[in-house]
C-alpha cells in the first residue's frame, strides 16, 4: 500500500510540483485546496477554516494509511505595518498559520498512534531575514519556523519529525502575481524587476518550484531521517551573505 502524503495548497505552483513529484515517488497525494486538480486525491478545503481542514484531515487519517503531511498552502502580502490593516493581517495569518496549525493538530494523533511520520511546513527564506514591505508575511513565515521547531521537540519521542522548507524566491505563479502588482503600483517594468530580482541571488537566478519539489521529497524520505526541527533554505545563498 502507497504511503499517504496529505498535501495542501497542491493545486498550482510549488504545490504542484510538489504533487507531481510526490506521486512520481511513489507517494498517494491527497491535496487540499479551494482550487482543483487532477494531480493526486482533490479535496476541496478552505485553509482558513479551521474546523473544515480538521475534519477534512481527520477523515483522510481514516481512509488512508497517512505518512506525513506537506503545510504548503499560503499568500503572500507587500506591505509594511503601518499600511496593514487588520482584516488584511487576520485574513493572512488565518491561511498562513491558523490553516497550519489546524492540519499538523489535525494529523497528529495518527503519526502518534504509528510512531512514525513527517511534517514539513514550507515556510521562506524570510523565517530568518527581513525583507522591506513584507511585515504580515514575514511574520507569518518565522511563525511557521517556530511551529516545526517546537513540534520537533515535543514529538521527537514518538519518531514524527517536523521541518520547514524556506525557498528564497522562486518563479512561481504567486510570484509572477507580486511582481504584478508592484509593476501595477510603482509603474516599473516588469522585464526589469525580474533581472532586479535575479541579480539579488549570489547564483544570479530565480529558483523553481521543481527545485524546491526536489527537496522536500528528500526532506521526506528516510534519507532525511536525522534532519528534525530544522530550516532547511533553498535561496540560492541570498540569506548566505
């Protein structure tokens, strides 16, 4: 029987790739999003409502003989504090964190009952750096960091490790989208932003979703099997300097 790999936010970009390489693995794929796919098991399951990803990942742990679980599902906001409102920031946290924190709750009490399992939160390069305009997802992201960390400690006993993947910036379609709408505010030109923000990395290029799908296959696998409580970048060296 395959192992169950409960994915969220599977439907585009690292996600998807993320799907794509897990069933490649060998992985059943079951992903939670509001959009569907044809890569792996679809569930349709809003991240910011907190009862609906419990009981939707409840009943995958009945269904499926369920490995680990992928918290990938998340926004992205430019903005600093002071031009955040609070709707704005509770909207994010809701999917960011709180949609997080429902699944790895939700998912627990069977990688206890087995005394084995992964989690691993794909958080960002800035779980460790700043970056201007970037107040309510920074914060997000080094909150996913502390998440996995002490979620590494405290299940450690039970054999269930807990990592958070950081990719630095990757040419994803949320990615395209920020770019957008800066151009959109600023009036800058795109094609120069994209050089910009390629000449910010030390390899002098944006990462991919395959790359980062790459590593957290890795990060999965027994090959990983001493690697807990860690933030494992992928940034092309930007948080190296």
């Amino acid at each position: 029987m395959s192992k169950t790999i409960i994915l969220t936010g599977g439907s585009s970009g690292i996600g998807l790739a993320m799907a794509k390489r897990f069933v490649s693995n060998g992985y059943h794929v079951c992903n939670l999003d509001i959009h569907a796919s044809d890569v792996g098991e679809y569930h349709f399951c809003d991240m910011r409502n907190f009862d609906q990803v419990q009981q939707v990942v409840s009943d995958i742990c009945v269904k499926h003989t369920v490995y680990g679980l992928v918290s990938n599902a998340g926004i992205h906001l430019s903005a600093s504090i002071e031009d955040t409102d609070e709707t704005t920031f509770d909207n994010l946290f809701a999917l960011n964190v709180k949609g997080a924190y429902a699944a790895v709750q939700a998912v627990l009490p069977t990688l206890k009952s087995q005394r084995n399992g992964v989690i691993l939160a794909v958080a960002s390069d800035q779980a460790v750096v700043a970056k201007p305009n970037s107040f309510a997802y920074n914060l997000s992201k080094h909150a996913l960091a502390s998440m996995v960390k002490t979620t590494a400690i405290d299940f450690a006993a039970y054999n269930i490790r807990a990592n958070a993947l950081c990719p630095g910036t990757i040419d994803t379609p949320l990615y395209q989208e920020a770019i957008a709408k800066y151009c959109a505010r600023s009036g800058a030109v795109a094609q120069e932003v994209h050089c910009a923000e390629a000449a910010e990395q030390p390899l002098n290029r944006l990462g991919t979703a395959e790359e980062v799908a790459a590593y957290a296959a890795f990060l999965l696998s027994d090959e990983a099997s001493f690697i807990t409580g860690s933030l494992a970048m992928l940034d092309g060296g930007y948080t190296a300097r």
